[in-house]
DNA sequence: GTATAGTTGACAAAAATTGTATGGTATGTT
DNA sequence: AACATACCATACAATTTTTGTCAACTATAC
C-alpha cells in the first residue's frame, strides 16, 4: 500500500510551483532544484499534468509552468490520479481485466472497492490550496 | 496505490478457511486449490499469519491450519498489515528513515500520515467475520 | 517406518518503478 | 538569423519490489 515517488513528486512540486509563481510561470529547473528531484522525471510528469488540465505550460526563455486553474480548485486526488494511473487497491477493478481466480465468491472485491472510494474521497476532500496556505503558515511561523 | 497480491491472498485465504474449517484443521493445499494460489507462496504467508498470532498449526497428517481467535476478533486490518509489512503511504514514516529531501517545508507529509490513518481505520472496521457471513449468504443465493 | 503437512531459508523470475539519455520544438532576446 | 532557454516526447537502463519456486527439514498420525 505504498505510495510511488510520482505521486509525492507531483504533489510537492505542485505545493511548490503555487508557492513560488504568483502569476509568473515556473520552471522545472527551479522546482527540481529546490525539491531535490530529477529534472527529466519532472518534466515526463508534469507532460502528464498538462494533458490532465491541471497545469499549462509557457514555452521558449521565462517560460515555466502555471497553474491551470485556482489552488482552490485543484483538489489532491486529482494529482495523484493523474500521476499514478491507477488509483484502485486492485488490478480486477482495471477495466478490461477479469476478477480474481476461483476466489471464495470474491467477497473480498467490496472490500477493496470500498477501500479505493475511500481513498479517493479523502484525497478530494483537499484542495491544492490547502495545503498551499499550511505551507505559508509554516514558513511564516520559521521565520519568526 | 495497489494492494499487494499477497495480502489479497491472504484475506482470501482466510475467508477460505473459516468457511471450510468447523474447528476442524483446514491444510494449504485444499485452500490453494480451491483459490489457486500458489501452494509454496500460500506457505510464506501463513508463516506470517502463524506468527502474527492470527491462526494456529498443527502438524502432521490431518493436520493444518486453524483461526487463533474467532472469526468475530480478527480484523482485515490485522491480516493486510501482517502479510504486507508496511501499511503506510510513504516510506519515511517507517522509522529509522529520515524525511523526504529538500521539500516544501513538507506539507505533504500530513496528508499521507492521515491518508495512512483513514486506510487503517476502514480495513480494522471490517472483521473475517463480516466477509465469511457475507460470502455464506451468497452461496445461499446461489443455491437457490 | 512411512506418508502427510507444516517450517524455513535461499534463490530465481518477472514486473513495476525510478531514473537517464537523446533529440526534438517553440519562443524570447540579441 | 543565431542563440539560449525551456518545454515535449520517446526510448531505454538501472534498480527495487513483488511474485513465485526449490530444497531440505521437523513433527506427528497411522
Ligand atoms: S474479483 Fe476483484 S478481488 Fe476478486
Ligand atoms: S517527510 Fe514525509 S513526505 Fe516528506
């Protein structure tokens, strides 16, 4: 049940490019820099959130990336899930794929589907900017 | 985000068991049969769930596997962490291991220590027993 | 004593993740 | 026009994790 770096990658460097744009693209080059991330991972991941509708790019020199929408509107989940295809416990679920073999009547498949909605729930129920202004609570508070 | 096949197995496995002890030891080799499973990989897993306190051995011809508790005290939760070590998001909440590098003041790491809390509370929320009466009523509706 | 069935550890195969390299295209600046 | 920046795209290599296999051993019922 573990997370991949994607996911963490994305995340952070989204926290990142809000923290640091105001109104201004960002580029990759800064964000791998201050967040200690490969720089060509990066960019196959924000291809992703581009075609996801979650950032837009700004090509040629001072170009960058910017947010495609308000922090406000741009909840967890739908990085993670743009990052990291599937956001499902298990692969039946895939479309496509067949259930699980034999299986004790695949009880267990509810599990997991209720599993995976919570996942999901709790991962929209934050927004981008949430944890933009938490950010900005801290760095205030490490300065003073 | 996938669950590994092992704690699949295991909470399968064991679902397979309840149903077809009746305090009765039950061996691998039925319930890999009857879940096709692979009977060696079945066998690791048990080891864990042996020493997870979560069934009993006994040895020997007739022999096999038994719950340790009734089915009503075990909980999936139990099961999925003790097959599949780590239940949490991220890596750096494994103890011993330092944080994530650089970061946004690490924001995000809030966001999966709560999102490993939800997926933990909702698996412990849900006993065997739960999925064995699930899984006999849907025999019964098979049946008839 | 023999067959059954759990116990254990090492190892191999396969898959997924993570990271790198290369060659592009668009665009602002000189 | 030339050049530098920075995004775009794909292929591929390295690594790690997961999944599965093998072999040898121990306990016990018959
Ligand atoms: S069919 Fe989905 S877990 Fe078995
Ligand atoms: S320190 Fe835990 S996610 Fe960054």
């Amino acid at each position: 049940m573990r997370l991949s770096t994607r996911a963490q990658y994305a995340v952070r460097a989204m926290v990142d490019l809000s923290l640091h744009s105001e109104g201004r693209p960002v580029s990759l080059r800064e964000i791998a820099q201050r967040e200690d991330i490969p720089l060509n991972y990066l960019e196959q991941l924000f291809n992703r959130l581009r075609r996801g509708n979650i950032v837009e790019s700004v090509r040629g020199p001072g170009g960058g990336y910017l947010l495609a929408r308000e922090s406000a509107a741009i909840l967890v989940g739908e990085i993670v899930a743009t990052v990291e295809e599937p956001l499902t416990p298990v692969s039946c679920m895939d479309k496509g794929k067949g259930r699980c073999t034999r299986t004790a009547a695949c009880t267990t498949h509810t599990v997991w589907e209720m599993l995976g909605e919570r996942i999901r729930n709790f991962l929209d129920s934050i927004t981008l900017e949430d944890l933009v202004s938490e950010a900005r609570r801290r760095i205030a508070g490490a300065e003073q």
